[in-house]
C-alpha cells in the first residue's frame, strides 16, 4: 500500500485526562474520536501503551497508560521511559529522535527541579533525584533511603508518597526524592512538569527501522539498543513494555504502521494491511519490518520509525471511516475471526 503524504501539522488528538486524579487517557474507541475529525483529516493510532498482565503489575499502572512520551502542545503529559525512537513536531519541522528519561528537565509545581537518573547508575540515591523505570529502580522499587521521602507520580499527578525507599514507580510516570515530608508534601500539592526544549508536540513508540535512508537492519541490533529484546542488557528486572513485543525482522508479519521523514523534511506515514482483508489474489498479510524499513526508503524516508502494529494500526477518516480494515485478535481466542476495533489510549490528527 502507498503511504499517504500528509502536508501539514500533526497533534495529539486525545490529551491524556484526568482520571481520579491521575493523568492517564482511558482505552477509547478511536472510530468514535475520529467522528468530530474536520474535513480532510485523518485520525491514527499514536504509541505503545500498557496492555498485558505483566504491564500493569505495580499498584499504580493501568490498562491503557501510554509508554513513554506523550507531549501536547508543549506539554508533556507522561514522559519518556527507556531511550526509545520519538516522532516530534516543533517549529523547524517533524524530527525522529530517541529519547530517555534522562533526557528531558523535571520540575515540581513551586519550581523545584530534580535530576533524572541516569541510566544505569546505582549510587545516584540522594534527594533530589527523579527515578523511573530502568533509571534507578531496584526491581521496579526505589532504593533504600533512610529517613527521605518519595513521592510517586501518574503522569503530571501525585498518587503516593512514602519513606524509606521501596516505593513502586510507575510505568507512566516517576518517582521524586525528597529530603523529608514537610518538602515531599510541597512536592505533591501540584502538577508536575516535564520539559523538553522546543518540542511542541511528541510521542514514543520505535524501533528506529531508517537512517541516513539506509534500513538499520544491518547496522546494529536497534532492538537491543531500545529494549525492545529479552537479550537487551538493563539494570533491573522489570518486564519492558511492551512485553511481547516480537523483536524481528523477517520473522513477524503484521499491520503496521510508520511515520517517515523525506531528505526535504517532509513527515508521511505508511499503513499496511494485516490480516483483516481480503484482497482479490487472497488474505492480506501484512508486513514485517524489513518489509516496512524498504517500503519506507522506497518512498523517499531518510528517516523512519515503526509506530504500533497489529490490532492497534487504525486509520480513520472524518466521519469514523476506517481508511484500513482494523482487526483486534482475543489473546484466549488467538484464531478467533472476529473484527472489530481495539481501544486505544491515544491517537495523532494528521491534518
């Protein structure tokens, strides 16, 4: 299937809101979103979210929170996890780019700033410091810290404070160190801020499939470098999400879907059928990513990212038209026929 070239801007189309308190987007029908689309735009699925079990494991994880970045009109709402590929709109233009948590500035609600963790660096316990998931987690915990106070964040909202270390940091979120309960509560009282310079708009899903017009298949192992693989190395024991994601390239055929960047700085997007249709030589079969990765630099792409696949790749028009035929699978029924639309958390406007 041709990608379809959008000329114009891009936004995210359902802000993650307020759920009791927390900032997370409720699983949504984005049939029902793309209804109020306005003439000429299109309506698809945004990024990785929590969906299995696994996932959702922590008190605080729900089914339907985003992973990694999600930012709206320069506000991010959940921030970036694991360094990941991100497609990001600013004034100069779509970029993709990978980003971590250690990436972006993080900012309480009276002014405070706390320092990401880095990466991998286990004696950065002190107060002061913003964990997450695979930045200083100790089996999806804090670490010990003896007479500091944590408080745990859904997105921009407070949702726990504890002392002593050993509190769960959410997927969706983060977890700041403060040196004692009087500040931790300052720290609480309000939204947090995330800052990313100059990106007005963003979200997170990957692996990086084309640079320098080149496929990355031959370059590297993309999926070790973005913990999309069981072998990527990572100081924790969590599960990545998303969990069974299949870390291939021939292997695996599926919808997908891929938002590309020309040599002119022109962003388009790829979907290709999965199995859902059927076309006159037989049932569609979708792509695996060495397949998307050409068709891609076939296109024009120096620069391409894998957006979600599967049951998650929707295309909608206005009026809730689907451009491409969705088809979500019952994990108890994996053969099951059935067709019908997967809710989503999040969707971009491509207008």
């Amino acid at each position: 299937m041709t990608p379809r070239e959008i000329d114009g801007s891009l936004r995210i189309a359902a802000r993650a809101d307020a759920r009791s308190g927390v900032a997370c987007a409720p699983l949504r029908l984005l049939r029902t979103v793309a209804a109020g689309l306005a003439p000429g735009e299109i309506l698809i699925n945004a990024n990785y979210f929590l969906f299995l079990p696994t996932e959702v494991s922590a008190p605080f994880d729900a089914y339907g929170d985003p992973v990694g970045l999600t930012q709206a009109d320069g506000v991010i709402e959940t921030p970036p996890q694991v360094r990941r590929a991100c497609l990001l709109m600013s004034d100069a233009g779509p970029e993709i780019r990978r980003i971590g948590f250690a990436d972006i500035a993080v900012c309480s609600a009276e002014g405070k700033e706390f320092t990401p963790h880095l990466f991998g660096l286990p004696d950065q316990t002190g107060p002061g410091t913003a964990f997450a998931l695979f930045h200083g987690s100790t089996g999806g915990t804090t670490p010990p810290g003896k007479g500091l106070w944590d408080v745990a964040f859904v997105g921009r909202h407070a949702v726990a404070l504890s002392e002593h270390g050993g509190l769960s940091i959410p997927r969706a979120g983060c977890v700041l160190r403060c040196a004692n309960r009087a500040d931790a509560d300052a720290v609480a009282s309000g939204p947090l801020h995330y800052t990313l310079p100059g990106v007005l708009q963003g979200v997170q899903s990957g692996p990086v499939i084309v640079e320098s017009g080149e496929t990355t298949e031959a370059k590297r192992d993309v999926f070790a470098e973005e913990l999309m693989s069981a072998e990527a190395p990572r100081p924790d024991t969590v599960p990545v999400s998303p969990h069974a994601w299949a870390a291939d390239w021939h292997g695996t055929r599926a919808a997908r879907l891929s938002a590309g960047i020309t040599g002119n700085g022109q962003l388009f997007f790829c979907a290709v059928e999965g199995t859902s249709s059927f076309f006159r030589d037989g049932l569609a079969k979708g792509a695996t990513l060495h397949d998307l990765a050409h068709l891609m630099i076939e296109e024009g792409a120096v620069q391409a990212m894998h957006l979600d696949g599967g049951g998650s790749t929707q295309v909608f028009c206005e009026g809730g038209g689907a451009l491409i035929a969705p088809r979500d699978v019952h994990h108890g029924m994996p053969d099951s026929p059935a067709q019908f639309d997967r809710p989503l958390p999040l969707g971009l406007v491509l207008s």
